[in-house]
C-alpha cells in the first residue's frame, strides 16, 4: 500500500540512491562497520570482537553494543555519510554511458 501511494513521489535522495543501488550496497557495510567503531571508541566500548566472528575472538562482551536509538543514529550517518558518494557516482555514471561496465554498478 505505501509503494502505491508513494510510486508518484520523486524525493531526490531516493532517486540518487536508487540510481547507484549495488554501488551503495557495497559501501554501507564497510562504512557501517567504520561508524561502530568510531562509535564504541567514543563510547569506551570493547572493539576486538568487531574484527572477526566471535568464536575466534571469544564471546561477544555483555558491555559491547548499544541501544536501538544509538543504532539508527548510526544508521542515518552512515546513509548521510555515503550521500555524496553516491550522488558523484551516479554522475560518472551519466557521463560515461559508453563504459558498459559501468551500468552493473
């Protein structure tokens, strides 16, 4: 019902990121892994179990993570952050239409 009702409204985020959908999907998960970190560092959280899975590093601390408001405080930074990737990648995409390749990204 809300792509219905939305299918008409043209928000320029949208439309930027909808233009560029792998190139932001391979960049929001080492960005986001960057902003945690920067995150728990601030914070004084623990950080070793963010560099591998957790039965290599050991348990995950009960003091590590944070709450769900902190987490989409994250979440719109790193959407932010990547905004002007994003929006000079769509413009390599429009002004280099020959480079085929391109178009899988």
């Amino acid at each position: 019902i809300l792509l219905a009702a939305f299918e008409h409204v043209r928000l320029p985020a949208l439309v930027t990121f909808g233009r560029v959908p792998l190139f932001f999907y391979l960049l929001q998960w080492p960005a986001a892994k960057g902003f945690t970190m920067i995150a728990s560092l601030i914070a004084h959280k623990p950080t070793s179990f963010l560099f591998g899975q957790p039965p290599l590093n050991g348990p995950i601390p009960d003091d590590a993570g944070f709450s769900l408001g902190v987490v989409y405080l994250i979440w719109v930074a790193v959407i932010v952050a990547l905004y002007p990737l994003c929006v000079w990648y769509a413009g390599v995409k429009r002004r280099h239409r020959d480079w085929w390749w391109l178009s899988y990204l």
